[in-house]
C-alpha cells in the first residue's frame, strides 16, 4: 500500500507498507547483504561503524555512501558527482522476529534532509511472510524554495523505496532460490 507523500509542518511525509511472501529470518539474511544488487546501483559502498548486543538484540550503525543524478536546478547548490553519506542504524530482535532500522542523511542535508524508518516483521496474515512498514521525512532547510525541494526528494525517495523493494526481493531469490516471493 502506497501512500502519497503529504505535506507537514516542517516537510513532507511519505509511509508505505509491503509485504514479502518470504519467512522473516530470509528477509533478515537478505537485509544485511542487499547491496549490490541491480536495483541499488546507486549505493557506492557499506562500511560498518559498530555492531554490538544489547539486551538480546542485535544494534548496528553502518555508513553508506551513495549517489543519484540531482536537477540542473539543484546544481549550485551541491557539488556535482558528489556522493551522500547516510547513517543507518539498526536493531535486530530475533525472538520478537523484528527488525528496525532508521537512515538519515549526514550530507546535503541542509539542502535535503531525509530521514527513513522500517519495521519488519511477521505478517499477521501469514507466519511464513514479512511485514515492512517505511515511514520517510522529507525537509528542505533552505527558505524561499523548499516545498519544490521536497517534492523532488519525495519523489526520488518514492522511487527508489520501489527499486530497494525489488532489490530485497532480488537478493532473497539469489540467497533462498526455493522461496519465491
């Protein structure tokens, strides 16, 4: 269920919920190693910052650095063939079956402040699927011309939530072949 990304008080909004017809511990597998894969051909590189277990769950923040075409009218205001650092952290709850994580932009974001969380777990409907609930803030801090910022980052945010879909479900059918999603 896709729904449109809505203007707030300070941004825009943007919530979508997927379900993957794929176990939760596949989906968990697949999450830690869904780059590369042909939909994400954006994202340049994952480093790990820390990693550690706390109060039986497993919490992580990792660095990505990706890039994506901005508009000529953005130029000038980010350098060109530039690449976004994101920060994503992540807790993993095994007995719970769940799995969070959260992703902000630490450049650009004066320009283009995004922000994403997911929760994954079991699906209600079924034992053997996977819930993804994503929610995104999308902020521009610069004055005079923020909402057609937004917009941009809303849109280019809705697409590429569809390709990381396509690709987690890439990456579950080259890991588990057997599971078809």
């Amino acid at each position: 269920m896709y729904r449109n990304a809505e203007p707030h008080v300070g941004g825009m909004t943007y919530s979508h919920t997927t379900t993957f017809k794929t176990a939760w511990d596949k989906v968990a597998q697949a999450l830690w190693k869904r780059y590369p894969n042909p939909y994400s051909q954006h994202v340049l590189s994952e480093d790990t910052i820390s990693r550690t277990v706390k109060e039986g769950k497993l919490v992580s923040k990792r660095l990505l650095t990706k890039t994506n075409r901005i508009p000529w009218w953005l130029e000038k205001f980010v350098a060109q063939g530039s690449a976004a650092c994101i920060i994503e952290e992540s807790e993993v709850d095994a007995a719970a079956k769940t799995f969070r994580t959260h992703t902000r932009n630490v450049s650009h974001s004066r320009l283009l402040s995004v922000e994403e969380s997911c929760f994954y777990y079991v699906s209600p409907e079924n034992n053997d699927w996977t819930c993804c609930e994503k929610q995104a803030w999308i902020k521009c801090g610069v004055r005079g011309f923020s909402r057609a910022v937004e917009k941009f980052g809303a849109d280019r945010y809705k697409g590429n939530a569809h390709k990381a879909e396509m690709g987690l479900e890439f990456v579950i059918n080259k890991l588990f072949p057997a599971s078809s999603s």
